[in-house]
C-alpha cells in the first residue's frame, strides 16, 4: 500500500494535472504542460541547497552541473530530463539530480535539449546524443551512467540505439524512470490504467506523440526506442508505478532485453503517480527509489 504522503500527494497531483482536455489546440496543451510540469520553484532551491550547481555552455552542448561539494571523479552520470518532449528542464528537475548526486557522490551533468514543437523530433535525440559525445570526449576513459525520466527515459534509451549503430561505446549502465518508450500508445496499461493514473489519460500521451513527431513515423527506433534492438545493451534499471498508463513501456523492454540474455532490473512500486522521484526527501517511495537507482549506478560504474 502507498505510504500517507505519497497518497495525499496522489489527491494533489490528480487534482492539478489530471484532464482528458488539456487545451483547444497544440499552442493551449504545449503551455498547459509548461506551465503544470516540473518541481515547484521552491523545492528546486531546496533540493541543492549545501551542493554545488555550475550552468554549462560550449561546445554546442548546453545545461548544468549538480554535484557535492568534494565528488568523486571516477564516474560521472548524465540526466535526461522528462516533460513529454514539450517542456521542462534541468532547472525544474534538480531535485532527481541533486538526489542522484548526493546518494552516488558523482557529478550529474543535466542537458538541456530543445523542446517540441518548436523543435521537433528527432531535436531531442540529436542533442542527447551530441551531449554524450561531448562528455565522452572530455572525460575520456571515465565511466558514464545515463538516467531520465518518462521523455528522459525514452531518449535514456534512444541514445543506445543510435550508439549501437553509429559504433560509439554505450554508457556503463542506464536508469530508466517511468519511461516513455512507445510513440504509438499500444501498451494494455494504456487502458487498463487510465482511470488509476494520477496525471494521464492515454489521449494526453497521444496528445503528447503528435507535438513531439509531427509527420514523423511513431515506430522510428529513436522516438520509440521499444521497436528497436536490445541485444548488446548495458545493464538497465526500470522503475515504473504499477498505476501508470506507461507501466508496459518499462515491462516490455525489460522483457526484450531479458530475452537478448542482458542485464535488466524491474522495479514496480505500488500506486505513485508519475515521475515521483521528484519528490525525493518528502516520499519514502521516491527516497527508496533514489536510493536503489544509485545503488545499480554505483555498481555498475565499479565504484561498489
């Protein structure tokens, strides 16, 4: 059963986000989502205070540091940022990347990918993957995890199938929060959860789909990294809400991988909302949560 505080966070993050409308238009919905989604301000203060937080802006790569004051530098770990392709940024999800820093002692560098639908896909993609690059080239030989959540976790994910292809050495290991892995929204929770998830109905992933694609095909490997290959991937780690419409994007890739003979980790927890590692520091599932994921990275990366 969900702890007292993740059920009255349930009430207060269907009361504000939930809807089956979320605007008359594309421009309506885009702002709806920029608007709702992301930490409130305050506890993105918070959530670094006593840490250190350098903005980032070269090489074409844009985004910001969060680390300890003394990190280690055996390793370090790039964040993917979720809000459905639209909105969002490393700014409004400090609190996962100050807790990963904190609870791994590495640096977490946050890119900050341009969003649709000003920039559609495969924009996202195309920045994920030249900010590997990058980290790639100036740390060279220092292990690199990957983790995002819900968009983050999908492009956690198509970042791997590009590196497979273009023959770039993956990352250590990747952490996947309530990923969102399939553009064509055929999982069975999308319907058997609609009524039980606290933020979507499957229309507003839909929704979601046609800001990010526009005339894109939705089976492409790197919008729905579900229809690609996993054979060959690093270890990952799924943790997904057994209430969420996007609860099959984890379990069918878990299930592929764990089919291809690699190393995957699914984690189901009982009846949170969406992405709640947001709230790591106020919800025991989201401290659990953090706590486990920095576990896998620091195993993975040779550090445990």
């Amino acid at each position: 059963m969900p702890s007292i505080q993740a059920r009255i966070l349930n009430v207060i993050v269907r009361v504000l986000i939930k809807r089956r409308n979320w605007g008359r238009d594309e421009d309506a919905f885009v702002k709806r989502a920029r608007r709702l989604f992301g930490a409130p301000v305050v506890w993105r203060w918070l959530s670094v205070r006593g840490m250190t937080v350098d903005q980032h802006s070269s090489g074409g790569i844009s985004g910001e540091w969060v680390s300890v004051k003394k990190p280690e530098t055996d390793a370090i770990i790039l964040y993917i940022h979720g809000g459905g392709y639209v909105s969002c940024s490393p700014v409004t999800h400090r609190p996962v990347a100050a807790a990963l820093a904190r609870l791994t002692r590495l640096r977490v560098f946050g890119i900050d990918y341009r969003l649709a639908p000003e920039h559609r896909f495969p924009a996202a993609a195309d920045d994920v993957f030249a900010a590997y690059k990058y980290l790639r080239e100036q740390y060279p030989g220092t292990p690199i995890a990957v983790a995002g959540d819900s968009a983050g976790g999908g492009l956690t994910l198509a970042l791997m199938q590009k590196l497979e292809d273009e023959n770039i050495g993956l990352p250590a290991c990747g952490v996947c929060f309530s990923p969102w892995t399939d553009m064509t929204v055929s999982g069975d929770s999308m319907s058997e959860n609609e009524e039980k998830d606290r933020m979507f109905y499957r229309s507003t992933i839909k929704s979601f789909a046609a800001a990010y694609l526009g005339t894109a095909d939705p089976v492409n490997k790197y919008a729905s990294p579900l229809f690609g290959e996993f054979s060959g991937m690093p270890p990952i780690l799924f943790q997904v809400s057994s209430t969420e419409v996007l609860a099959d994007d984890s379990r069918r890739i878990h299930e592929q991988i764990q089919s291809c003979g690699g190393t995957s980790e699914l984690h189901i927890y009982d009846g949170v909302f969406h992405s709640w590692q947001m709230a790591a520091g106020l919800l025991p599932e989201a401290d659990a949560a953090m706590k486990n994921a920095a576990e896998f990275i620091r195993r993975h990366t040779k550090l445990s």
